[in-house]
C-alpha cells in the first residue's frame, strides 16, 4: 500500500504548519486533524477547518484522503474556526437561564418590584398558569437536549452563546417582569381567552416534541446521515405533509398560544421575533432539501402551509 | 449618527459593472444623487444666509426644519436601493445609520421643540451638512464616471473630523433634551394598561446615548480602513506608472 505524505498549510499567511509522512491512504479527515491536533495542541479538532483550496469550502470529517482530488503528496490547508464551544453546553446554558430568570420574577425576588411586594404571588390565576406553561417549555427544550436531539456538528463558535444567552436571557426577563408585575392586566376575554390560548399552547408543545422524536429516529445513532423527514403514525407529524420545518411551526403557535394567554406586548414582540429567525432558517432548510433530494415533494412550504 | 459611508473602491467597481447592465438603475441612482447633493446644497447656503443675516444660530433650526426633515427622510430609499441590489451596501448598516439620523431629526429636534436653539444641533447640522454634500457628490461623480480627485480626497480625509464633531453635537442635545423628555413623559407608557407593557422615553434616551460608545469606534475605523484602501491603493498604481 501506498502511503501518503500530508502537508498542512496556513489558509491565509500559507505558512507550512505540518508536515505528516506515511499517512494511510484510507485515513479521514478526522484522523488528520487528530494527527495535526499533536503537533499544535492549541487547535483542538473542533476548531479546524482543513480544505482543498485556502479559500475553498471545508473537508468533512468523513472525507477520505485517497478519495480526494490530491496527489500522493496532498497539500491541504487550515483556517481557525476560533474557540468552539459544545452545542450541549450552549442549548443547557441557553435554556436554563429563561427557567431560573422567569422564576425569580414570578416568586418577586427583592430588588425588582417595589419593597412591599416582594416575595408575595399574584392574585391572577392566569400568571400561575403562565409560569407553569413557561417553566414547562424550557424544561421540554433541557430534556430534548440531553436526551432527543441528534446533532450533526459537534460545536459552534465561542462568540454564539453570548448572542444566544442576551437574546434568550434578555427577552425571557422582559417578558417575566410584565406579566408577574403587581400591576399586571389579566386578558381581556377572561376565562376563554385562557383557555382557548392553553389548548393552542398545549397542542402545540405536543407538536413539536412529535417532530422532534420523528426528527431523531430519522438518524441512526451515531450516525451523521441526512434523509427526507416524512409523516408516521403519530397524527401531529402530518404537518410534514404541508412543511418542511413541522418544529418551527409548533414553536410559533406555542408562542402565539402563549401571548394569547398573557396578552403581554413583550411577549408578541419575542414571538414576532422568533417566528422572523425561524423562518430564515426554515427557508434555509428548505432549500437545503430541495438541492440535496431530487425527489423533495412539492407541495411542502419551509414554514407556513401554502404560504411561507 | 454619521452619513452611509460605502466601500468606494469595490462600489466603483459594481457601477461599471451595473452602467453597462442596467441602464435604468444608473440613470435612477444618477438623478438621485445630483438631488440629493442638490438638496444638501441648499440647506447649507440657507444655513449661511441665515447666519449672515441674523448673526445669530437662534432660530436657525426653524428656518431650515422643513427642508432638513425632507431630505433627510427621503433618504429613507437607500434602504431600498440595498434592498434591491441596486447599490451594494449592506441593508443592515445603512438601514442603522439611515435610521440614526431619522431619530435625531424626529424625535429629537422635532419632538422637542425646547432644545431648537441649542450650539450643539448646529454643530450637527453643519457636520451633516459638509459630509452629505460631499458623500452625494462623489456617488453622483462615481455613476457619471468622472471622479475629480478632490472629491475623493474630501470623502475620505473630511469623516476624520466631521465624524466626532457630528457625534458630539448629536450626544449633546440628546443630552439637552433629556430634563424636558422627562418633565414632559413624552412617547412614555406606563402600567397598569391593557397590554402589559411599560415604555419610558427618558431612558430609551440614556440607552441610545450609551449605545454610541460601541457604535461610533466600529464605523470610524471601518472608515479608516476604507481610508487607507482607497488612497494608499491610489499610491501605488502611480509608482507604477
């Protein structure tokens, strides 16, 4: 067998940063990186991006050495995807913040309402029911962390979970401290209005946790392939029939359930928001779909039934 | 805060490449830019005038608030030309920096009439008043490809002092205006109401003031950088030759 010599330079400065000799013709790029890992320890896998042309796009790890269009003297080059960060430790750190913030407004913590109310409860039986729906909510999204989802990339970028944690942090605050306000305004149509945005909510949750399952047996474990989501047994996947991203429209209409309920301006601006951010994913997703599966059924929209 | 200042070597670029694809947009931004250039022009000889005039800046503001609130809004399309890729600047950067100005313009100095005499909304005034001129005449002469040197020169070397001096006079009556937002309770909602939420437009002000302290550094190098592009760029295709 052939063996492989491996040259690694720097993307933007072409420096020679390594120099690996009798490489295994069979070797990943993932092994290439553990190879280059020992000889610059700073630049952990994670944060490595190899590729055939310095500004060309990134080799997957899977990506086998022979495979590619090199020589037996392959010259391949890195970039520095900069500190990276588990996507487990962001979504824990994401989601657990909204918990524990909405709380301390809720059971009025000192230093945020006026001294006399602290630590005193509202009177308004639909702010109880709204901590339970919004503590529920995040606590679904923690366990779907640790237990459901699938992640095809390991990290993301350091930077990410400051953004991320102000957005989360940020609005879930703003939200609790209007709706656990001792001068807040129950909704309007009472009793109905209330339940009418809990059947919307609950629904929904069960919806999206549906998706996320469906999501998850989609992909073997372990395994990092891509396959079209379709409608199974469960009825609240046949949204799949009319949409790419099921999970995203049940996030909405939670949200959308939940401003119902609390009839709170913060709370429509973070669900208009929301759906915004979601939607360009959905969209992204969509595309992504249709250029990989020649067989992508048609009728399906990214987020919206016939219309987004 | 300061005027949409694009990338003008990469921007040159693109209007050659548009002026012989799409004839419509460069006859459009071309006639834009010469009324916006024009507009600019007469804000600033009525600004003169005035002064010459009445030797004072008080005033002043009333005289020229109808056509600055004009032009400074019909300024609002350049969102859109980004938008369209008519021009290629970011949406984002020039929607924040159209928007800055349309605040300053609207909901400060309009709103409150109190602080029209202030020094520092001339100091704005006048920084706004050069760096617009300058700004819409160098696109005008960009589309029409004949960019005399000097606009260029001015373009890029100007910011270095217009730019603080535009920001100082905007921070400083925002500052100004801050004991009459706060007698007033101008655009201010509070509890309890029927949407459960509360808006208070002193401290929208205190938060806007502070949020120039990471903006106004980011877009003064993004210039210097520009800066040390376009004209040290310059200086080497003439060794060359």
């Amino acid at each position: 067998m052939k063996h492989y010599e491996v040259e690694i330079l720097c993307a933007k400065t072409k420096d020679k940063l390594c120099f690996l000799d009798k490489v295994d013709p069979n070797s990943t790029i993932g092994e290439i990186k553990a190879m280059f890992h020992r000889s610059h320890p700073q630049w952990y896998p994670a944060r490595q991006s190899i590729r055939l042309d310095a500004k060309g796009k990134s080799l997957k790890d899977e990506d086998i050495l022979q495979n590619l269009p090199v020589g037996t003297t392959a010259t391949l080059y890195f970039r520095d995807l900069g500190a990276q960060i588990s996507w487990v430790t962001v979504f824990l750190t994401e989601y657990g913040g909204p918990l524990l913030l909405y709380l301390m407004f809720y059971f009025r913590v000192p230093f945020i309402y006026n001294t006399k109310y602290d630590f005193t409860t509202s009177k308004h039986w639909v702010v109880h029911l709204a901590c339970m729906c919004h503590s529920f909510h995040y606590v679904k999204r923690l366990l779907e962390t640790l237990f459901v989802h699938r992640f095809s990339h390991g990290t993301m970028p350091l930077r990410n979970i400051f953004k991320n944690c102000t957005y989360y942090w940020g609005f879930s605050a703003w939200m609790a401290y209007y709706i656990n306000h001792p001068l807040y305004t129950p909704p309007a149509y009472g009793e109905q209005q209330v339940q009418l945005a809990l059947i919307i909510f609950l629904f929904c949750q069960i919806g999206n946790f549906s998706i996320h399952i469906a999501l998850r047996n989609l992909r073997p474990p372990g395994s990092k392939a891509r396959k079209i989501p379709y409608p199974t047994k469960n009825p609240f996947t046949w949204l799949f029939l009319l949409v790419s991203c099921p999970n995203y429209t049940y996030e909405v209409g939670s949200w959308v359930g939940f401003t119902l309920m609390t009839q709170c301006l913060p709370v429509a601006f973070f669900t208009l928001v929301g759906f915004i951010q979601m939607m360009i994913w959905a969209k992204g997703k969509h595309r992504s779909y249709l250029k990989e599966f020649r067989d992508y059924p048609r009728l399906r929209s990214p987020i919206l039934p016939f219309m987004l | 805060m300061a005027s949409s200042e694009e990338d003008g070597s990469a921007e040159d670029k693109e209007n050659n490449k548009k002026k012989t694809k799409r004839p419509f947009v460069t006859a459009w931004l071309t006639i834009y830019n010469i009324v916006m250039t024009a507009g600019w022009m007469v804000l600033a000889v009525a600004m003169i005038r005035f002064y010459i005039q009445k030797g004072t800046h008080k005033g002043l503001y009333k005289s020229i608030s109808r056509t600055l609130k004009f032009f400074q809004t019909f300024a609002l399309l350049e969102i859109f030309h980004c938008a369209f890729g008519m021009v290629r600047t970011s949406v984002i950067v020039t929607g924040v920096q159209v928007c800055s100005r349309i605040f300053m313009v609207w909901f400060v100095t309009h709103s409150i009439k109190q602080i029209q005499n202030e020094e520092s909304v001339l100091l704005f005034l006048v920084a706004w008043t050069v760096t617009e001129i300058t700004r819409y005449s160098f696109y005008t002469f960009s589309l029409l490809n004949h960019l005399p040197y000097f606009i260029k020169w001015a373009r890029y070397n100007l910011f270095i002092v217009l730019y603080p001096v535009g920001v100082a006079g905007e921070l400083l009556t925002i500052y100004a205006a801050l004991p009459y937002v706060r007698k007033s309770g101008m655009l201010s909602v509070r509890l309890p109401n029927k949407y459960n939420v509360s808006f208070d437009y002193y401290i929208c002000l205190i938060i806007v003031m502070l949020s120039y302290i990471p903006l106004f550094p980011q877009l003064f190098f993004h210039m210097l950088r520009q800066r040390r592009k376009v004209l040290h760029g310059e200086v080497m295709v003439e060794k060359e030759d």
